[in-house]
C-alpha cells in the first residue's frame, strides 16, 4: 500500500512538472506572438490610408502607395495557385488511389516531406538557375513558378491524407454499381474530400504569401506598373524587405503598412482554412 502511494506522488508530480514546464513554453511562445502582432499594428495602423491602395511605391524620400506591389503580389499568388493546384491534387490522387501499397508511393511521400521542410530560398535558387539565367532576366512567370514549387507539397499531401480518410466503403459501392476507377474518383472521392483539400490549398496560399527570398532571386522588383509576367513585377515582400533596410521615413511606414497586409492576409487564410476544416469535421 505504502509504495503504491509513493508511486501515485511521484506519478502526480511528474505531471505537474509535465503540465508547468508546457504551460510555461505556451506563454513564452505567446508572449513574442503577441508583441510580435502589437508591434505590427500600432506601426501598420498609422500608415494605412487611401493612398496605400491607390498610388505607386514612391522614389526615396517621396510619399506613395503600395498599388503596384499588391497587384504584383496578386498576379504572383495566382500563378502559383494555377500551376500548382492542379499538379498537386493529381499528384495527392495518385498517391492516394492508385499507388496504394507501392514501395514507390512511399519514396514519394518522404521525397514530399523532404520538399515541404526545405528552405524557401534553395527553391529561388533552383529557379533561378533553370529560369532567369536561362531566359537573361527576372520575371513574373519566374516568380510564380517558384511560389508554385512552394505550395506543391502541401497540396499533394493534404490531397494525399485526405482521400485516404475516405471510408473505403464508398469506394466498393461506386465500383460494385460498375462505376470504372477514374469515374469514382471524380464523382465519389474528390467531392468527400473536397473540404480537406480546399483547407490544404488554403493554407498553402497562406504559406507562400509571404515568401520573400524565392522572389527575390525570381521576380525581384519592380518600381513602376506593370501587369506583365513577363517583366520584373513589383510585390509586397520584397517591397517591405527593401524599404525595411532604407534611411527614409516614409519607407519605413510603408513598409510597416505593407507588414500588417500581409499579416491581415496569411490570417484571413488561415482562420478560413481552419473554418473550414471544422465544418467538414
């Protein structure tokens, strides 16, 4: 009885232990999150107004907007959802469905875990050498390519994870009523698990929003408007990275203004993916 009690004390102390120190790395944590956010809103507040919509990034020591780096930053975004969605999502069907078991699927799933944990700027500077010094300049479809390379592994495996959460008994019913395999997939699978692969695609969306190092070996930057792929185009992070570094003022609001989009966005993608998540569940 008596080593029974003192096997319950040493028990229970060690998760009180367990829980302080968690609850300790929790507030830590939550303290720099939080002056992190404050800090980005009492700079970014001041600096929004009309003209940050309306007007260009300015020459030094001038006043401006951000209009031609949020619609660079737009154009970028949506090439990358372009090329990389669908790759993704056939890529997380294949896996899911037509490769079950393989040796080969599983070597493509570490190779994808591998690209998904991998530093932003190796993949800049992958495309950098394919692209840019390939073609001799920086450009749109540079940039989009990479942010595309970015959000690639997030939708293949939320894709991948997702359908395999598909109760197989679906499955058997499509094939038993002779529904053929692609048939299936397209009218049984993809729409159950459609609300998992929306939520990967949004986070991915969230992730390379605010990429910075890829665009500036790809798209670098670009002071006047353009809507062009083909040309250099102008874009919030990189925009907030140089302006960041100047001596003037008026850049530093700027860029402050730009840091608090940026932040307003990745957290309207995130809440929404997470919305979404728990209105499947």
């Amino acid at each position: 009885m008596a080593v029974s009690r003192a096997l319950h004390r040493r028990r229970h102390a060690a998760n009180l232990l367990g829980l302080g120190v968690a609850t300790a790395a929790t507030v830590f944590g939550l303290i720099w999150l939080v002056w992190i956010l404050g800090t980005t809103l009492a700079n970014g507040l001041g600096a929004i107004d009309p003209k940050l919509f309306t007007q260009m990034t300015p020459p030094p020591g001038a006043s401006g907007g951000l209009l031609n780096a949020i619609v660079g930053s737009v154009i970028m975004i949506a090439l990358g959802v372009v090329l990389g969605t669908p790759v993704g999502v056939m890529a997380g069907t294949w896996l899911a469905e037509y490769a079950r078991g393989r040796v080969l699927a599983e070597a493509i799933r570490f190779l994808n875990d591998i690209l998904l944990s991998a530093p932003s700027i190796v993949i800049g500077l992958f495309v950098y050498a394919l692209v840019v010094r390939t073609s001799g300049h920086f450009s749109g479809w540079a940039g989009g390519g990479a942010l595309a390379l970015l959000m690639l592994p997030v939708v293949v495996r939320t894709s991948d994870e997702t359908m395999r959460l598909v109760p197989p008994t679906l499955r058997e019913a499509a094939l038993a009523l002779g529904a053929p395999k692609w048939r299936m997939v397209t009218l049984v699978i993809w729409p159950a698990a459609r609300t998992g692969i929306t939520t990967g695609i949004l986070l991915a969306i969230a992730r390379i929003s605010g990429e910075t190092a890829p665009l500036l070996f790809t798209a670098l930057n670009n002071q006047y408007w353009t809507v062009d792929p083909a040309n250099p185009l102008a874009n919030i992070p990189v925009v907030i990275f140089q302006f960041a570094l100047s001596p003037y003022e008026q850049w530093h609001r700027l860029a402050w203004a730009g840091a608090l989009l940026m932040t307003a966005v990745v957290l309207i993608l995130s809440v929404g993916a997470r919305a979404a998540l728990r209105r499947r569940q």
